[in-house]
C-alpha cells in the first residue's frame, strides 16, 4: 500500500502523488509517516522534507518554510507556508 502524500502552498498544490514514506520536520522534531499512521496534526519548521517514493529508495528533498502537516485516513498533507525551488 502506498501513502498519499499532497504539498501545498497559499498559492497552489505543489505536489500530489503516492509515495512510499514521509519525513517532516515536525517543530517537536522530524517524524516520518507510511501508509496507516494514526492521524494526527503538528506544525512544522524551517527544513527539508524528505520523499521517499519506495522502500529503500534515495530520498528527494524539499525545502519548506513554516506551516502544518496533517495525517489523517485520506493520506498526509504539508501545508507549508513556502516551498523552495
């Protein structure tokens, strides 16, 4: 089973697609999601999130800026206050 994963800024969907796992970093410290966490809200900090698109796969990272990160039944959604290029 994969988790679905969506990036979101104010200004548009950056990112929505199955992946494998997640690493946020949480403003608690960085945790990561897989298909089947428990639902639950936090907010993030300045960093990197870390796409891991299958098990055992090089992770792609993606700068973000301030926001939250919701798990819930449907997936995980960053909604982050910035995305770097």
């Amino acid at each position: 089973m994969a988790l679905h994963f969506e990036l979101v800024t104010p200004e548009k969907l950056v990112r929505s697609e199955d992946v494998h796992m997640v690493v946020v970093p949480g403003t608690e410290g960085e945790f990561g999601v897989l298909e089947g966490h428990a639902p639950f809200m936090s907010t993030i900090r300045d960093g990197v999130v870390q796409v891991f698109k299958t098990a055992g796969a090089q992770a792609e990272e993606i700068q973000v800026r301030g926001g939250f990160a919701e798990v819930a039944d449907t997936g995980l959604t960053v909604l982050a206050e910035h995305v770097g290029e």
